[in-house]
C-alpha cells in the first residue's frame, strides 16, 4: 500500500513552521504535525484567516501544541520581522508550503512580480533569515512545495520578475522550477551539513489555489470551471499533502529528492508518495547558483553557513 500519513513518526520535542497554513494544503501538513506530536507554527498572512485555522486545528487535534504568526510573503519587512521574532528557538522543520496560482500581473511590496516574489523570493529570504536556526537544530529539514507545472516552463534568468512580458500560467510555472531549482541549489550548498533540502508537490488537490486566480481576474466562468475540475479531477487536501509530510519526516528521504502522488487512478494522482517526473533544467547546477546570487541580490539577504 505505500507510506500515508499514518507512518508518520512521533514528533514529539520537534518545532515546525509551515507557512500559508490557513487552508488546503498548509493547513493539514500543520494539522498532522501538530497531531503526532510536534510544536507547530502556523506562518499565515492573514491574521483574521489565521486566527481561525487555529482555532479549528485546536478543535480537531485538542492536544496540540501550535500557535499563529503572521507572515506577509509579498512584503520582505514581514519576512525579516518573522525571522527576528524567532530569536534563538529551535527549528526542525521550515515547510515552505504557501503559493499564488495563475493570477493576474501584480507586484510585491518590493517591486517583484507577484507569483515569483511569494512563491520563490518570499521564501528563499525565509529560509536564508532562519538558516542558522535550522543548521543549529540537529537533523533540520527544508520541505519546498513545487508542483508539476514546472514541467511547463524553465525560468528566464533575464526577465525573472517578467517586465518584458507576462503569462499568468507560464509565470507559475517558473516559479515552481524556481522552487525546484532552490531546492537543488541549497542541497548542494548544505552538503556535508546536518541539513536536508528536498521538495514535494501535492499533484492536484482541491484547495482554494485553483479558484483564487480567477477570481482575482473577476472572471466567474473561470472560477466555475475551476470548482467543477476540482469536483471531477482534484484529490483531497489531505492526499494533497502526503508528500510534504513524507519529504518533512521520512527517514528515506535523500537531499534533493522530489515527491509526489505515485499512482494515476482514473483522472487523479493517489498512491503513497512515490518520485515523479522532474524536468532535467531544475538539476541544472550552472542555472541553479545563477537564480541562487540573482535572489540574494534582489532581497539582501546572505545565507550564512552556507557559502562556497
């Protein structure tokens, strides 16, 4: 049968932080962690949303120990707040969970293009401002959630933030090879370290990614349309995220590796987590140091103890 989410081990005396954990996938990543044991940070920008997904995980799991902060990935201030307010607290697991889909052309707060600011530079500036948090906590783990429409396009290291033209679609794709690509990049850089960067993605799961782009561009057939192909193609959230807790805690699991649903049955993608397609671009190591200096340089920020 595979690995499910009922293997996962105790967790006992082990910090998590997964961020975007106000719904869908976030949500249930950090509702099991919290329910086998683990201290979990739910990292959510809203705080309203926030408030009420931990509110409704402490239904659920009466027992656990999780609590809310707020992280704005579109805004780096949010970012560098979030990180100073960790302090010298232990960090066993950073699940860089949260993500845009698809939507209309936007900028952060610091000028970046929408999707790739939160779902590349967003959490690249996290990991890098708790780095030496993690590399301090034995057996640490980076988990970054990609998706397979990395498989749609490679990233263009001279339009990164998409000034010269701009596809919503190809926009998400790119930065899930970004993801992909960090993945990569920060595996070889913490080689030889107590420190294990991998990725998953969660196939297609029915969460509020797929509705939230067309709403955004206040197109309510499109939004429709994504409501009934999440009926008929879409698994659950909580099948959506079986990989991320697989990458997350797994003893297998090697540096760099990639995990999703391992079974086509009918239209969906279910099974135990099993290795997916990859496309060979994102374990490019020329390109992969490349967008590394390239996010350095656009949000200041150095990764320490992790320098050639």
């Amino acid at each position: 049968m595979g690995w499910t989410v009922r293997d996962l081990p105790d967790l006992k005396g082990r910090t998590a932080v997964v961020t975007g954990a106000n719904s869908g996938l976030g949500y249930v990543t950090a509702r099991e962690l919290a329910r086998f044991g683990a201290t979990v940070v739910l990292a959510c920008r809203s705080e309203t949303r926030g408030r009420a997904a931990l509110d409704r995980l402490l239904g659920e799991v009466p027992e656990a120990d999780a609590e809310l902060r707020r992280l704005d990935l579109a805004d780096l201030a949010s970012v560098r707040e979030f990180a100073d307010g960790w302090g010298s607290a232990r960090l066993d697991l950073l699940i860089n969970n949260a993500g845009l889909m698809a939507v209309p052309l936007a900028r952060t707060t610091d000028g970046f293009e929408m999707q790739f600011g939160v779902n590349h530079l967003g959490h690249f500036a996290l990991t890098g401002l708790l780095a030496e948090r993690l590399l301090a906590t034995p057996g640490a783990r980076v988990v970054t959630v990609s998706s397979l429409m990395h498989l749609k396009s490679n990233i263009d290291l001279t339009d990164l933030n998409s000034q010269r033209s701009y596809r919503r679609w190809t926009a998400y794709a790119r930065s899930k090879t970004a993801n992909l690509l960090f993945t990569h990049e920060l595996a070889r850089r913490s080689a030889g370290l107590d420190l294990l960067a991998t990725a998953a993605h969660p196939g297609w799961a029915s969460t509020e990614l797929q509705t939230k782009g067309p709403r955004l561009a206040d197109s309510s057939a499109q939004e429709r349309g994504a409501r009934l192909l999440n009926r008929l193609v879409a698994s659950s959230a909580e099948t959506g995220a079986a990989p991320t807790l697989y990458a997350a805690t797994a003893p297998e699991v090697r540096p760099d590796s990639f995990h999703g649903p391992s079974v086509l049955t009918g239209r969906r993608l279910r099974g135990g987590p099993g290795r997916p397609w990859r496309a060979p671009w994102t374990t490019n190591d020329a390109v992969s140091e490349r967008l590394w200096e390239a996010s350095e340089r656009l949000t200041g920020v150095r990764y320490e103890g992790l320098r050639y």
